[in-house]
C-alpha cells in the first residue's frame, strides 16, 4: 500500500509531517509520497534517518490555506500540495490521503475530486475522543454536515460502525444517539425519527440515547449527531481538557507544598494525561468518499501525523470502503 501526505498542511509542515513520516516509515515500513515544496521537504528529509526507497517527494508549487474559501481553492489551486494528494488517490496512485491543513478544503476535495461512494448519502468526518476507561468513542459527525436528515444520520452510524469494527476491532460497538435525555421520545424532530430506524434496523448494536456529558466515560463507542452538534461536543470536550489541565498545572506550581505533592504524583499525571491524549489517535478518518482521507489535526506534531499514518494502514488493511460498499448494496435491496 501507499500513503500520501500533504507536505504543507497544518501549523507545524513540513517539518511535524517529514518527521512524523520518517518515523512511520522505521516503524511500520509503508511507503509514503510527500506532496509540496521538494527544497523545504528534502532539507527536512535531511535530518532523519530512514530507508530512502520508502518515501519520495512530488514537487508542488501552491498551498491551500485557512483563510481560504474551501470550494474556490480545490477548485483554483490545481497545483497545491492539497489537490495533487487527492488525485493521487483519485487516480489509484494512492490508497490513503493525510493532511493537516484545512478542513473544509479537504472535505471539498473528497467530495468533488475522489467523489462519494455511490448510495452513500452525504460523507461524514468520525473523530475519535479517548475515555478515562482507556477505551475510545467515535463522534459522527464532526462538522462535515451541519444539516441532516434521517437517511444521513443513518448512513453515518452504519459508517462509523463499520470503522469501528475493521479499525478499532471492537466486535460488537455500541451505537448511540446523541440527545438532550435518555429516554425514548426526547429531543427534536430529527432525533426521535432517527431513534425510531435505529432502534428497529437489524445489524447495528444501537443502544438508545445518550447524553453527551458520558461521552468520556466510555458508555458507547459511537455516537451519532448532525454536524453542528458533533463540532460543538467535539471543541467543547478538548477545550474543557486541555483547560483542566492549565488549571491543574497552576494549582501544583503554586507553592512549596503542591510542588512537592506534584512531583509524588508525577507518574500519576502522566498516566492522566495520556490517557485523555487525543493525538494518540492520529485524525478523523472522512467516510462515504470512495478512497481513504484522513484530517489530522492542524496543530499535529510528528507523534500525531505518525499517528494518523497508522490510522490509515488500518484503514485500508480493514478494507473499510469494501465493506461500506456492502452496506450500500445491502441497503438498496
């Protein structure tokens, strides 16, 4: 298999994005092409140590930004790192596209340049958030979709369960469905129809509503929402941790006492703090696109691009478009 990465996506390209592939190619031995400026990523390239034969360089001459309107720019920027990663999928030179750059013009471009799996209603992006059980749960979706209907919320917990399945090896995931209450009959319009297909479809483990407050307690391992919602729990639960962990910080550098109680508890914290680490898990995967596209965060460092390459090794070794296809075939019967 082969992965692709956009050399020049996300805050820290292309240093995070050369390291973190350096380190992916000693560690899992994929072969790697890095799309962007050949002189910044080659100067990159030549601080590490790895097998020259794994990655290779295609020289692009543009960057698509954050500041751009997304649609305009996969459509403008023909030559830019982004764009030229994802016809390399389009166009079978690739299995997995990576980037860390922006978001809306990543999706744009899964949807207008790899296109979506036939049947599949709208693609959604599935971000996995770590439980202080040391488990995982996949939100979905994440942002790609800020308005739904019930078809599209299906075809998102069928998605995802099936990423949960190939890729998480979990046998069975328990899927729930966001919502202000537990009980049968809460929430809007939207919501309690979806509940209804759920809770008499054969094949998904649906589990009933759940609160978003449980997120992190590892009650489920997917929830479906809309795209609003999912982006709005989404920021809310990194924002709270990494806050929490700002606040924590300062209460133990504050006097003599909590500093020596902080260095007792220096194992301690670190095992909190990577528990709660969602770098650990790479990217989003965007499923519903008939090819592999992974986001990675945009502030990833080469931990989280490494990562997110792993993250697409399973990917594709899960076979998740086959079986996403399968369930299309499935549906339309």
């Amino acid at each position: 298999m082969k992965i692709v990465i956009d050399g020049m996506g996300g805050d820290n390209a292309p240093q995070a994005v050369v390291e973190g592939a350096c380190m992916a190619v000693n560690e899992y031995g994929v072969d790697i092409v890095i799309t962007g400026d050949e002189k910044a990523i080659n100067e990159e390239l030549k601080k590490h140590s790895y097998d020259k034969n794994k990655i290779s360089v295609v020289h692009t001459t543009e960057v698509i930004t954050n500041e751009e309107k997304p649609v305009h720019a996969i459509r403008k920027k023909k030559d830019s790192s982004m764009v030229v990663a994802l016809n390399m999928v389009k166009n079978k030179e690739a299995d997995i596209v990576i980037s860390a750059g922006s978001t809306g013009a990543l999706l744009s471009g899964g949807v207008f340049i790899i296109k979506r799996i036939k049947g599949i209603s709208r693609p959604c992006i599935c971000a996995t958030l770590p439980t202080i059980n040391g488990g995982s749960t996949m939100l979905a979706d994440t942002g790609a979709n800020v308005d739904c209907d019930v078809q599209n919320l299906m075809d998102f917990a069928f998605m995802t369960d099936i990423y949960a399945r190939k890729v998480l090896k979990k046998d069975s995931p328990r899927v729930a469905l966001a919502n202000i209450g537990t009980e049968e009959g809460k929430g809007n319009d939207l919501v309690k129809k979806t509940f209804e297909e759920l809770k008499n479809v054969e094949g998904l483990n649906f589990i009933g509503n759940m609160e978003t407050r449980e997120i992190l307690n590892g009650v489920c391992d997917v929830v479906v929402c809309d795209g609003f919602i999912g982006n709005i729990v989404l920021k809310t639960v990194e924002g709270s941790v990494l806050s929490l962990f700002k606040k924590l910080k300062e209460a133990m550098m504050s006097t003599t006492k909590s500093k020596i109680g902080a260095l007792l508890m220096k194992s301690e914290l670190k095992e909190i703090k990577d528990l709660l680490d969602y770098t650990s898990y790479g990217g989003a995967p965007f499923l519903g696109v008939d090819g592999g596209v992974i986001k990675a965060h945009g502030s990833s460092n080469a931990k989280s691009i490494k990562n997110a390459i792993y993250q697409g090794i399973k990917f594709h070794e899960g076979e998740v478009m086959d079986e996403i296809k399968k369930y299309v075939e499935g549906k339309a019967k």
